[in-house]
C-alpha cells in the first residue's frame, strides 16, 4: 500500500490555484480537464515532494472543480486538517499574512500553527525539526477564528 492523494472541492479554481500554488507556495504536478463529467482536477504537491510526486503521482493533493456546481460545500465532523512542514515557520506564516492570509492559531510556541483556504480547509504547519525559540509578534498573538 501506498498513499498517494487527498481530495478536497474546490468553488472556485482560480482562486485555489491562488492561494495554494501562489500563496501557500505548492507546485501544480498535474492537470486533467474532463469535459463529459464537468469537473477539473488539479494535483498540487509541497516543493521538497514534487520530484516524488512526478514520478509516482504521490503525496500529492488534489483540487476537484466541479464547472457549473452551485453547492455550497461544508466539511464534516470527522474532517481534520492537512498538514505540511516547513523549514521556518515564522517566515512562512509572515509570507501567508503578508499575502492576506489569516494566521488562525499563530506559532506562539515556535513549533505549529494554524490557518483555512478559501473554502475552510483546515492547514497545520508543523517547523521542521526543534520548535523555533518564541518570538513576538508570535508569541502573544491571538486565536483567529477557528481551525
């Protein structure tokens, strides 16, 4: 067994391409337009798996675009969050504010946080290796929301 993707809806795929590939920084692998079914899909995947993801389609996650859907999309109870590592955490979450992006559980402790995509989708940042020494303005920013 082998994991390869997470699907998630999207409403509105310009959007979404915005904010993941723009803002969020992942690299669109793949693309398939499906004319009889009305829907695109998009396969994005974090830029240290991209070389991976080329090669065998995994980890990636996918975007479904359904064209003329008007439903309005909710996640589940049992839905939680994607996750992703990153080398600085506090230089990330700085690149996601400063493209209008809510921090929804800033990295108070140098080490996680929290924020949605355009559809609600829940992301968690973890820093890759030891948590990073709290800094401000980090450290005494509030919750936004929930995550």
């Amino acid at each position: 067994m082998r994991y390869l993707h997470t699907m998630i809806r999207v409403t509105d795929l310009e959007e979404s391409l915005d904010f993941w590939v723009g803002k969020v920084g992942l690299v669109e692998t793949r693309r398939s337009e499906v004319p009889e079914g009305k829907f695109t899909l998009v396969f994005l995947a974090a830029p240290k798996d991209e070389a991976q993801a080329r090669e065998v389609n995994a980890p990636e996650l996918e975007l479904t675009y359904n064209w003329d859907s008007d439903e309005k999309l909710e996640t589940g109870r049992s839905w939680g969050h994607l996750a992703y590592k990153v080398d600085d955490i506090y230089a990330f979450c700085q690149k996601l504010m400063d493209a209008g992006v809510t921090i929804n559980r800033p990295p108070r402790d140098g080490r996680m946080a929290f924020f949605k995509s355009p559809d609600n989708i829940s992301v968690e940042l973890l820093q890759e290796g030891e948590a990073l020494e709290p800094r401000e303005p980090w450290a005494s920013m509030p919750n936004t929301g929930t995550w």
